[in-house]
C-alpha cells in the first residue's frame, strides 16, 4: 500500500499535469500558462504605454509586477492588471516580486536606464530598454557586457531596427548597388519640446511637489534639485541631468540604419556646432543645464575598403539639414517631415526617411528602372510594431536567440550617438570660466577616451547621485 507521502506526491504531480498543458490540447487560440512570459514594467506612463501594450499582446503574454514613480502615469495599468503588485522603487520591486517575472521592461527617462536595467541582469532577468539604451558612454559599454556575462536577453526601443526598410537599405549599400559608401548625413525634426531656454533651476524657479509623484526616486542618479513641472512627465529630455537632447531622442533611429549597413563601430572623431537663442550666449552658461536648441555633428569612421580611406558621418537636428550634391532635388530627399538619411557613395546615393521607409535611388535618372534588392537577412517579424513581441519570443527561446536590437548591436550604436553630446558639451562647456570653443576631438574607442583634450572625458562617465551604482 502506499505511503501517504507518496500518495501526495502522486497527486501534486498530476494536478502539476494537468495545470500545465501543452496549446496543442487545448485548442486552437489558447496559450498555455508553460507558454507565457512573466514581464515587469518599470515606468508605465508616455513610451511604456506602447511597449507595455505590445509585449502584453492582448494575453498572450503576463504583465506581472509594475513600477513608477508617478503614480499618476500608472493609473490606468494598476487599473488593467489589479494583481500585479505595484512599487515606486524598482529596487524594491526586484527585491519582494522578482521571483514572478523573468523579464523587465524599462522606459524612464535616459538617466536611469542603466541602473535600472543592470540591477535586473544581475538578477538573470531579461530586459527592453527604451533609446537610447543609456544617459552616457560608460554605461552604454557596461551594459553591453554585462547582457553577456548575465546571458540575458536584450532589447532596445528603436523599433525600427526591426522594419524592412532597415533590412532594404542594408542589404543595397552591402551589394555597393551605389559604390563605395564614403558620406552619410543623418537628421530630424526635434527638438519639439522646449530646448535651449533657461531652466527652473537657472532661474531659482520651484514649486510644490505633487503628492503622486516621488520627487527623490524621479530624480534617481540625478543631482538634487527642486521640482519644477517643466521637468516631468515628458520634457525632461531636453535637461542634461535626465535626458540626452534631440540626438539622443531621435539618433538612434536615424543612425542605426547607417551603422548597420556599413558595419559601424568606433568613430576615430567628432567634432560639432550648436545654435544659440541669445546674442549673449557667451556670457552666460545656461547650456550647461539645457541642450541646445539645435546641433550640428560631424564623425569620421574607419573605412574597410581600399578606394575610400574614411566614412563622414553627419547629424543635424533643430530644423537643420544638410547640403545636397548636384543632381538631387529638396522634395526627393527631404520627404518626411521626421527627418531622414542620405548615402553618398561612389556610384549613386541612397536616401530614406524614418526607420529607412521609402529608400530610393538618386539621382533617378540613373537608377530608373533599378529595383533594390530583396533583403538578405531573414526578416524576423518584419514590422516595426512587432519588435516588443520579437524580444518576448527570444526571451523564451532563451540567450543566444535573435533579436533586432540586442546590447551587442544598440550599445555601440548608443556609445556613438552619444559621442555627438560629448562633443557638444565639451564645446559649451568652461574651461577655468572660460569658453573652449569648437575642437575636433580625437577618440579612442576601445578605451573610451578623448586622446587629444583631456577636459572633454568628464563627459564619458557621469557621476551618480543618491547611492547609485551600477
């Protein structure tokens, strides 16, 4: 006869059985418990709205722990997912409800991506990380090495990288359909957020904190200051101690389709020119909180083919675009109203707006009749709106599975959209109170250092406040 520990245990096994059943059983359109992974979003307000959507998929997948610090922004997904616990610190969260999730989604503004993101790895936890990946280049390193030592899955929101036109446009400039690619130029729309005006904090401008909202966790790696409604939920990203301006924003869409297509990594150097709302500009440095309302960025790469020695790469945002070459009319390149790219090769040029949608070849007199060739690469998904779901699909398959945007590609892409504003802050910042003015600065990137002026590495690695630490 059998013991009654043994009877239990027979009976645990076959409730086990039939609690986790294979979808094939159960019919069509059921997805087993086995078959659903169990995410956390921290911060549920603004892009998470989309990204918590989307990888949520209508239930196929679990959204089981949430975090914000605004209690507002997260109103209405505490409403949808009532049994989702619910924190304003993610540490806290990782700590009391890490156990019922495998996954973590962050969007918060840029400064506390990393931290954030980190203290999951650490945990084995697989995470999306919104663009750019990190606040500053250190971290962007950090993070891409810590995704392989951890082997999470990974993630950053620039959807994009999951569409056609990226796959298109990279597929043409490696078959050299337009020759030796030796010029691209990369640029946007934004800032369309308040930019390059005073602060709060310049001004001595405060008000009272909304009983909602965290004022402490907000702030996060951050220095103190006061709270101020010109810097939350949305226009933080235009503040240096949060955000990373309008190259930050939008270069990591811009920029990807480039540095994929030509196989980017480190560039050699950057150098830049910013626009300025006020005559007395150098007299007073109140850019040293504020991005600049307009920017100008110029890189040099490392070119692998003989007949070109280098690769200029240029970005433009504020509403500033660049020169085009003989040949080529303003409506066929400046189409989308987002901004867009152009290649500049030995045999023709190439141009696509957004993500690369509608990428032509110009000038047209040369190309008509030429159809870009069919993507290489398997198309995996094949829409921009698929890449949360893309990322949840490897994240059960486990480390090593596919996905657009993992840390190995989108950390060096962040490092080198954010060489950009190291350049730019080197240029407005002040040197013994005086101004620098413009330099060409020479980088080296295995070692993510400014070889020729030392001031301007400060901007590689910022310093944490508040306890934080990677």
């Amino acid at each position: 006869m059998a013991s009654r520990r043994q009877f239990l245990q027979s009976s645990a096994l076959t409730a086990a059985a039939f609690y986790i059943v294979p979808r094939h059983v159960l019919g069509k359109g059921y997805v087993a418990p086995s078959d659903k992974l169990n995410i956390a979003a921290v911060g549920c307000g603004g892009k998470a709205d989309f990204n918590i959507k989307q990888a949520y998929n209508g239930g196929t997948d679990n959204i089981t722990a949430l975090c914000d610090v605004d209690d507002r922004q997260a109103k209405k997904y505490r409403a949808q997912f009532p049994n989702a616990p619910y924190f304003q610190d993610y540490r806290e969260m990782l700590d009391k409800a890490g156990k019922t999730f495998d996954a973590v989604i962050v969007t918060t503004p840029d400064h506390m991506h990393a931290p954030i993101a980190m203290a999951a790895m650490q945990l084995g936890k697989h995470v999306y990380v919104e663009k750019p990946l990190t606040h500053d280049i250190y971290e962007a390193r950090m993070l891409t090495e810590a995704a392989r030592k951890y082997k999470c899955v990974t993630q950053m929101g620039n959807q994009g990288s999951s569409g056609d036109a990226t796959r298109v446009i990279e597929t043409a400039i490696q078959n050299k359909i337009i020759g030796h690619v030796h010029t691209v130029y990369c640029w946007t729309n934004r800032p369309t957020w308040p930019q390059g005006v005073r602060s709060p904090k310049d001004k001595g401008e405060s008000q009272p904190i909304p009983p909602e909202v965290n004022w402490p966790l907000w702030l996060g790696t951050a220095p103190n200051r006061d709270y101020h409604e010109a810097y939350m939920p949305f226009r933080w990203r235009g503040y240096w101690d949060f955000g990373t301006g309008a190259l930050g924003d939008m270069g990591c869409h811009f920029m990807d389709v480039p540095f994929r297509a030509l196989n980017l990594k480190y560039p050699t150097s950057v150098e830049c020119s910013v626009g300025s709302v006020y005559a007395d500009f150098f007299k007073e440095a109140f850019y040293d909180d504020v991005c600049p309302p307009s920017s100008a960025v110029h890189l040099t790469f490392p070119s692998d083919s003989r007949k070109i020695k280098e690769i200029k790469f240029s970005w433009f945002d504020g509403g500033i675009r660049p020169q085009l070459p003989e040949g080529v009319e303003y409506e066929q390149v400046f189409r989308d109203t987002n901004g867009g790219m152009l290649f500049i090769g030995t045999k023709g040029m190439l141009t696509g707006g957004l993500f690369g949608n509608n990428p032509t070849l110009l000038p047209t007199s040369k190309f008509e009749g030429k159809e870009l060739p069919a993507p290489e690469k398997p198309l995996v998904e094949g829409k921009t709106d698929g890449h949360q779901q893309q990322w949840v699909k490897a994240c059960k398959e486990g480390y090593g599975a596919y996905t657009s945007s993992s840390f190995d590609q989108s950390g060096p892409l962040t490092e080198t959209v954010l060489m950009g504003n190291l350049a730019t802050r080197s240029y407005l910042a002040r040197e013994d109170g005086k101004f620098t003015g413009r330099k060409k600065l020479l980088w080296d990137g295995e070692n993510m250092k400014i070889t020729n002026y030392d001031y301007a590495n400060q901007f590689v690695r910022r310093q944490y406040n508040g306890g934080y630490t990677l």
